[in-house]
C-alpha cells in the first residue's frame, strides 16, 4: 500500500461570521494547489483511491488534481491520527490512497507510520508526504517514498 498525505495549500484566515470549514484558498494557495496537483497526477497510479476533508480548503486544493475523490468526515480539522488510518485501511489496503487534509493530524499520522509514536511532526502546507510498504500488509516495513513541496514542483 501507498499512503499520500496532501496538506492543503494556503488558505485565508477566517473572517467575522465565518467557521473553519468555510475558509477559502488565498491565490498563493490556488497556485500551490495547481503546481502539487500536477506533480501528484504524473505520479499516481489511475487506480488511487482519493479522500478529502470536507473543509473548502481542501476541496479546493484536491480539485486542482482534476480527479474524483471522496468526501470522507473523518478527515476534518481536528480528526484523530487513528481515524484517518482507518479510513484508509492502513496497512491492510492493496491500493495506493491520497488523503487530502490538515495539520497537526498529517503530521500526526506522518509520524505514526514511520516512528509508531504520535508526534507533532510539521508538513507544510501544499505539501505532499508519500508513504510505502516494502512488505505488503506489514507495517513495520513502511519508508517514506517522497517529500514534495508546492514551490519545489516545476512548473
């Protein structure tokens, strides 16, 4: 199994009247969102299964991928690290995931998968962090594939 953890790209701050949920992507971060998505599409297998926060930031920032993705609740602001594994089927899934959500729970997860403690390890926003297994199925087999930053991916 595959396991990507897309962190959303630059959103704006919430205004009077306005929940977490509803905040937008800034221009800075629709650019981000477009340069990872084209990265992360030349990369991914056709078959990856894709999830996505309900947040409009991250619905934004996974429809510059051009693909369809699933709205998955358990990826809100604020998601425990174990509910994203789950709905992921880690590490029991055969096929690639990419989960499109926020910080500190991708950092949470990030760190769960490569040190099984959970720590609250930083990835930038836009930023994509690929996790494989080496042994299908097993857990303790699991390396990280790949750091990519939006202002790092060509244009």
């Amino acid at each position: 199994m595959d396991l990507i953890l897309w962190r959303h790209a630059e959103a704006e701050d919430a205004g009077p009247g306005m929940t977490d949920l509803e905040r937008a992507l800034t221009a800075k971060g629709q650019k981000q969102a477009r340069r990872m998505g084209q990265w992360l599409n030349s990369q991914l297998p056709d078959s990856c299964r894709i999830l996505s926060s309900p947040a409009v930031r991250t619905l934004q920032t996974v429809e510059a991928l051009g693909r369809k993705f699933k709205i998955h609740t358990d990826l809100a602001p604020g998601a425990d690290p174990a509910d994203i594994l789950k709905a992921v089927n880690w590490p029991g899934n055969k096929d690639s995931v990419l989960v499109v959500g926020h910080q500190p729970t991708l950092g949470q997860v990030a760190s769960m998968l490569l040190t099984g403690d959970d720590l609250e390890w930083d990835i930038r926003k836009a930023s994509a962090w690929w996790f494989a297994q080496r042994d299908p199925g097993d857990p303790m087999s699991v390396y990280l594939k790949a750091v990519m930053a939006a202002d790092l991916v060509v244009k």
